[in-house]
C-alpha cells in the first residue's frame, strides 16, 4: 500500500476510514452471522481498496438486541463473532497490511445482561449496586408512572419498572440501561477498557453517543426546563473526554465522537486539542442533494473545525442512515431518522448516478472520509422482509418506522456463490436481496465502469495526490448549481448538480470522472470530476 500518508503520527487528518458491520460483512464458519474470520479472509480486498482504517462496529459479548451496542462484557468477543484471540490477529494482520484498527466504545448504557445491572436488580433500592445506574422510583399514586417526561431515542418512554417497583432509564432500547456517569467506578471501568483494547493495538475508538452520556442528578422534565439540557451535551462530558485523551495520548490512539449539535461552537468544544480528535459530520451527511445546500454545508463544516485545528469528516451513509444510492434516488434527498417510512419511491439509476458523484465530492474535500461496507459496491437500502426485521426502533415504533435492517443486509461477495458469496451455508441473519448477486464483488472487480472500480481509482489517486492531504479548499464558482474547487494549486473537482452541462475550467489532463463528459467535453448533470489544471 503506498503508506506515506498512513505512517504519518497524523494519519487520521487525512484518512480514508473503512466502516465494518462485522455481522454483515463476511461469514468465515458458514452460520449466517459474519465473523472477525470473514473479515481477515477478505483483507486484501481492504488493502487493494485501498482504505487506511478499519472502524468496527461493536464486537463485544452481547445479547444483540440492538446489533451488539448493548455489551454484556467489553474484554469478551461475542462467540458469534469469535474470540479475543482473533480479535488480536485481526488487528495485527489489518497492521501488516498497512491498515489500522478503530474499535466502539458504548459509554451511554450497557446490556441488561452486563454483570453490573444484573446485580443491581438482585441488590435492590438504595444499594450500591443500583448507584451504577439511574433507578428512580416512580410517580403517581403508586409509583405506577414514568419518574420523568423523557423519551428514548428509539420512541415510546425510555423508563422500565421492575419487580420492586423502582424504574430504571434507557435513552435506547429497554435491554440498554444507562450508567450513571456521575460515579466514580463508571469512569474507572471505561478507562480501564480503553487501555485493554490500546495495549492491543488499536488505532482509534469511536465513542458512540457521545454527546449523551452525562446526565442531570435531578432528572428533571423536559417541559418547562429553565436550564441546560438535562442529558444532551452537558458541560461534565468535557472532563471525562480530556481523562479519555491523557490515555489515548499514551498509547499514540485517536478518538471519533458521535456528536449530533445544531450548535457549532458547542460541537466544537469537543474537538479542542485535549479533547476527541475528530467527530462525525451529520450536516453532510443528512443533507439534499442540493448544489446550494451542500455548499453551505461544507462551508459550515470547515468553519466550526477551523477555530480548534481539527480536521473534517465526510460521509455518506453508515449502519445508522438510508444508502446513499436510495436516498439520492428520492424526491426528498436528505435524511431524517423521523421520515424514514416504508415504500418511499427511488429510482436506483439516478441514485447510483448521483451517489457515484458524490463519492468524488468527498473523497475531494479537506479532512477525513468514512466510507461504509458496501457503499463502494453501490449498494441500494434492502427491502427487508416485514417478518424478518430485527431492529427494535421498527418494533418500538409499533411497526411505523422501517428502521436501519435495510442498510445492515450482508454483502455479496461472489456472484456465483450460496448466497451471494456472503459466506453462509445457511440463510445468513438477514436475507439479501434476489438480485443482489449482480452487485457482487467478483463481478464488479472487472468491470471497469463499476462502482467498486471507481472507487478503488479514485482512493488510489487520493493517496497518492498531495493536495487532497494538505491543499486548501478554494472555491471557483459562485453558481448555486455547481461546487467548482481546487485543492492546491494543481487539483480541482468539479460537481454538476444543474439540469445543464457545464462547462469545465482549462486543465492540462482528467484525472477521474465519476460517469463519461460529453462529447464537447462538458460535465453532464450529476456528475463530478477531478481536473490536474497545470502539472506538479
């Protein structure tokens, strides 16, 4: 792999950063579930990718009533996955191969079945074991309502009451309890797995929720709450992040926060420099296939990181969000958990068209890229069959909300194989789609006008091009419909969201295009195109 980049102590500033759903990327043992064995069989097409980073969606031991992100146990991989053993070799393989590893850490809640809750349903009210934890009693005549207006994240009320009469809060599923992080042995468990899993070898964490885990010691309503939010984005999170970075430090490790803020000079706090490194981008990520739009988006982004020397995030989609090819197939082209619903019309030749742009466009921008498992295969979001979903935010919405089983179907590896190529010798956990077989890798690694093929292009030119790691983002055009930029002073991209043509700027050679210019030379709508406009 050219390393150059990757072996830089800032490698993360520019990284292209490979999302695992390791349940859905490779079945190794033929069970229907993919496993870390899958996932080391299918390193080299990683590396030939060309990818610097691995980010694995929780592993962990869990009951998997949320896709593992209620962990039972973090220093025991799920049998399902396999063992701590080849979580080891997996990492250093991935290192040899010159990719690093990024793993989860789930700091909001545990499982039910975690060690902790267990206890603390068997220790009863006002026992240590449940200071762990947010046990409230309840309200009303009898303790029989909620102790607090809130509600989950997934909808309904996040408050379950047990046997004896207290009630206990989850932001998320019920199986998810919250921790008190006002405790100090909740703070000293969670820097106690960070080194477990640095002195392993990994390069990063992801903090999932970040902006979730403090909370008010009050609880208090939402309604008529005069101040700070009671469990969004409170000011103590900013110390338990800084004890989190002294460790990382130690170890060379970097950090990636789920942050979702309206608020920039809020979002920003969390990348001061003895805070996270990096945090998703969700402004990009949600927004319309708009020129304006994203234009602004961008410009947003860049602004809020510059204040702190952080760099950017870019991405698409993940195993949260509508696929790209869906979602840019649709009359409504931006995301929003509140309207997903079920038979939304896409036209997949379009959605491919534009999601094939705007892999160029991010891959172009400034800072750091997440590119998610089967995104590079172009894949659409799976009608998964109604009696076949398993994601609670379907059932706990009583079955309105389609929930995220559709961007979380296995990949198709081999067109030819059981399957798919999944790997499975029995119906995987989720079923793919009948003609996903056409998608299939094999397939795709010899077309030259596939998916997988542009990407794989356009990451090698990303590595080995100077200004997509350290030139500034200049803009060239002021048209609504046209992001026209250079990066340095030889690279420029150019995207044409307008029902026209457009005319491209005077440039010695066409590095990539994400679909043929016209005959004249012009760039078609929906289409964008990296430009050398005098030679290095």
């Amino acid at each position: 792999m050219e390393g150059s980049q990757l072996a830089a102590d800032d490698w993360w500033r520019s990284a292209v950063i490979y999302q695992v759903y390791v349940r859905s990327f490779a079945d190794g043992d033929g069970d229907g579930t993919g496993d870390l064995t899958g996932v080391r069989s299918r390193l080299p097409y990683l590396a030939e990718l060309g990818v610097d980073a691995l980010w694995f969606t929780p592993w962990y031991l869990s009951p998997m009533a949320d896709g593992g992100y209620d962990v039972a146990d973090y220093r025991v991989v799920d049998p399902a996955f396999g063992t701590l053993a080849e979580a080891e070799k997996l990492i250093a393989e991935a290192r040899e191969a010159g990719i690093r590893t990024i793993i989860d850490i789930v700091p909001n809640h545990v499982s039910d079945q975690h060690v902790w809750f267990r206890a603390a349903l068997a220790a009863g009210p006002g026992s240590p074991e449940r200071e762990l934890f947010h046990f409230r009693p309840g309200r009303g005549e009898n303790g029989e309502l909620p102790p607090n207006d809130w509600e989950s994240e997934f909808g309904g009320v996040p408050w379950t009451r047990v046997e004896d009469g207290e009630w206990y809060l989850h932001l998320f599923a019920t199986e998810q309890p919250d921790l008190n992080w006002a405790h100090p042995a909740v703070r000293q468990e969670h820097e106690d797995v960070l080194r477990f899993w640095f002195e392993r070898g990994v390069a990063g964490v992801r903090i999932d929720s970040a902006a979730l885990v403090a909370k008010d010691p009050a609880l208090p309503d939402l309604a008529g709450h005069p101040g700070p939010h009671p469990y969004v984005d409170r000011d103590e999170l900013h110390d338990i992040y800084r004890s989190w970075r002294a460790i990382a430090d130690e170890f060379g490790g970097i950090f990636v926060g789920e942050v979702w803020l309206p608020d920039s000079e809020r979002f920003a706090r969390y990348l001061r420099p003895d805070e996270l490194h990096t945090a998703f981008n969700f402004s990009f990520l949600s927004c319309p296939w708009d020129g304006e739009r994203l234009r602004r988006s961008i410009d947003e982004t860049l602004a809020e990181h510059a204040p702190v020397g952080a760099p950017a995030t870019w991405v698409l989609c993940n195993h949260d969000i509508t696929r790209t090819v869906t979602r840019y197939g649709r009359e409504d082209t931006s995301f929003a958990f509140t309207s997903k619903a079920f038979g939304v019309p896409s036209d997949p030749e379009l959605g491919t068209r534009r999601a094939r742009a705007a892999a160029l466009l991010s891959l172009a921008l400034p800072g750091t890229v997440y590119l998610y498992q089967g995104e590079e295969l172009g894949l659409p979001e799976a009608d998964v069959p109604l009696d076949r979903i398993q994601d609670p935010m379907y059932f706990r919405s009583q079955g309105r909300a389609p929930g995220r089983d559709g961007c979380r179907t296995p990949l198709p590896w081999a067109a030819d194989g059981p399957y798919a190529g999944f790997g499975s010798t029995v119906e995987p956990w989720l079923p793919l789609p009948p003609d996903w077989a056409s998608r299939a890798a094999d397939l795709q690694a010899t077309d030259p006008a596939s998916m997988l093929t542009l990407y794989r292009e356009a990451l090698r030119l990303r590595r080995s091009l100077p200004e997509l790691h350290t030139g500034q983002l200049r803009w060239l055009s002021e048209d609504r419909d046209i992001l026209m930029f250079a990066r340095g002073a030889t690279l420029v991209c150019a995207v044409n969201l307008a029902d026209t043509p457009a005319e491209l700027p005077a440039h010695t050679r066409v590095l990539l295009a994400s679909n043929p210019l016209d005959a004249d030379g012009r760039l078609p709508k929906d289409t964008a195109v990296w430009l050398a406009v005098r030679e290095a």
